[in-house]
C-alpha cells in the first residue's frame, strides 16, 4: 500500500524546482496535494496535472509567501477542500541575497517574512487542525550550518530562523504527536541556482560528489519523514547537499 494513502499534503511554493518535486514525491505515495505559488499560473496548471495523471487529487492557489495571513488562508483553504491536513511542508523561497553592506530593511523584511514568518504561521495554523502522526517538514539551507562565501549574510540569517523554530516546535508539538523537522538541500539543479549558471562552478569546488543534486532527490527525504520512517525524527534536520559541509 502507498505509504501515504488518503492522506492530504500542502506545499507552499509547489509550481517549479525542489517544490513541485515534493508536490509530486507525495502524490506518487497516495496523498492529495494542495500547493501555492507565487505568479506562475502555468506551471502550477502543469504540476496539478501531474499530480490528477497519478489518481491524486490537487488544488493549487496564488498565496504569496511574503504575506503570512495568505499561508494561513491557504492551510485553512486545504483543510476545508479536503476536509484535514496530514503534512504541511515550508518550501517557498527566494535566492535573494548580495553583499552585507548593500542589504536595506526592506530587503531584511521581505526575505524573513518568506523564510521565516511564513512557515511559523502556517504552523501555527497547520497545528491546529494535524492529528496524531502530523509531520512538518521545511526547507532549509545547507548554507544555514556552513558558509562558505561571503554575500549571503541576508539568505543564511533568514534561513536559519528554520532552524531554531524546528527545534522549539518539536517540543511544542511533540506532546500532540506531530513531528517537525528540516531538510536542508545543497546546490539542487532548478531556475534558483541552475546547474549551468554563472555560479555553478564555485558551488562545485565544495561538493564533494562533484556534481548538483536533483530536485527529486531533496524530495526523497522529504518522503522519508513524512512516511512512517519519520515517526521518530523531530527537531533534527536532514542535509541533501552532495557532501558540500563535509
Ligand atoms: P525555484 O525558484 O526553482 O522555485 C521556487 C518556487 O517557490 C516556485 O514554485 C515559486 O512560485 C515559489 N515561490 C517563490 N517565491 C514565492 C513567494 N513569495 N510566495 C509563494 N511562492 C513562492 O526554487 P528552488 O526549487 O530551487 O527552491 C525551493 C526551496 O529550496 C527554497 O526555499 C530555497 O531557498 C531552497 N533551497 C534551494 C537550493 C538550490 O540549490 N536550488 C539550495 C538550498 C535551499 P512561482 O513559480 O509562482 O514563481
């Protein structure tokens, strides 16, 4: 039996990259998925296909991650579509970044209330509705325990906030039985940080498998903590990043 039968998925940021593989990854094992987007339409008309072609059901929506209430109106929309939510994962996100000196507050604003506020509201809201078994999963950065080059003050400052909320949330929702946890993906072939871009062969220089990981491969993990093998792993984050930390 698919490992995920009839259970429901929401993933924000599910219409291209690492999002739409996990989007996809869950269906496969049984779940109906809902995700959001940012503006891209197509592609999430795309993604809903391909999640209705493996007998799942999908609901897509436009919920800008920027702005937390649209998260939460978006877990509450998932839970009155499908009528519950097993799996919640926080994947939106933005590769924004550039030189210390450079970052306004706007910029500040904006990419913590993507990478941070965002995914504690729609736990926030996730918890509430989750029963036993609930599993929160949010995609980090492996930037977020090594740097390796300077210019990203900004995107590892907000990536970590994940960090600590999974470790709090954990205790905070381990006696409701819901897990919480990272995967954290090093360089993964998508439009944020192509295999073939300008910056690939500095990324390459850490990796210790010489090469980028695919989108599917973060959602392999994504997968593992979801099904039953993650019962036992809260607070604790997973790095899918080629041996880049090593
Ligand atoms: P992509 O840029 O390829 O895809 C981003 C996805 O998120 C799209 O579906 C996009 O929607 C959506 N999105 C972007 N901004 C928002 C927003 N403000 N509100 C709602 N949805 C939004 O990125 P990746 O797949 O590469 O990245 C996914 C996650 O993985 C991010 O959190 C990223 O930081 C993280 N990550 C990626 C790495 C990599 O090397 N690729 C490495 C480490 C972490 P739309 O199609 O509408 O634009």
């Amino acid at each position: 039996k698919p490992e995920l039968l009839d259970q429901v998925a929401l993933v924000t940021g599910g219409s291209r990259g690492i999002g739409a593989a996990i989007a996809i990854a869950l269906a496969r094992a049984g779940a109906d998925v809902a995700f959001t987007f940012a503006s891209n339409g197509e592609r999430a008309e795309a993604v809903s296909r391909q999640i209705t072609q493996l007998g799942r059901k999908a609901l897509a929506f436009q919920a800008d991650s920027a702005d937390a209430d649209a998260v939460v109106a978006a877990v509450e929309r998932t839970v009155s579509h499908f009528g519950k939510l097993d799996v919640l994962v926080n994947n939106a996100g933005v590769g924004d970044g550039g030189p210390f000196a450079d970052v306004s507050q706007a910029d500040f604003d904006r990419l913590f209330a993507i990478h941070a506020r965002a995914p504690f509201f729609a736990a926030q809201a996730a918890a509430r509705h989750m029963p036993n078994g609930g599993r929160i999963i949010s995609i980090g950065s492996n930037l977020s325990t090594r740097v390796p080059d300077a210019g990203l003050a900004l995107y590892v400052s907000s990536k970590s906030a994940l960090l600590g909320m999974t470790r709090a949330l954990a205790r905070e929702l381990g006696p409701q039985g819901i897990t919480v946890n990272t995967v954290d993906p090093g360089s993964t072939d998508t439009d944020m940080n192509p295999a073939n871009g300008a910056h690939a062969a500095s990324q390459l220089m850490h990796n210790a498998l010489g090469r980028f990981g695919a989108p599917d491969d973060v959602a392999a993990a994504v997968l593992h903590l979801a099904g039953p093998g993650g019962r036992s792993i809260t607070g604790s984050s997973i790095l899918v990043d080629s041996g880049f930390n090593a």
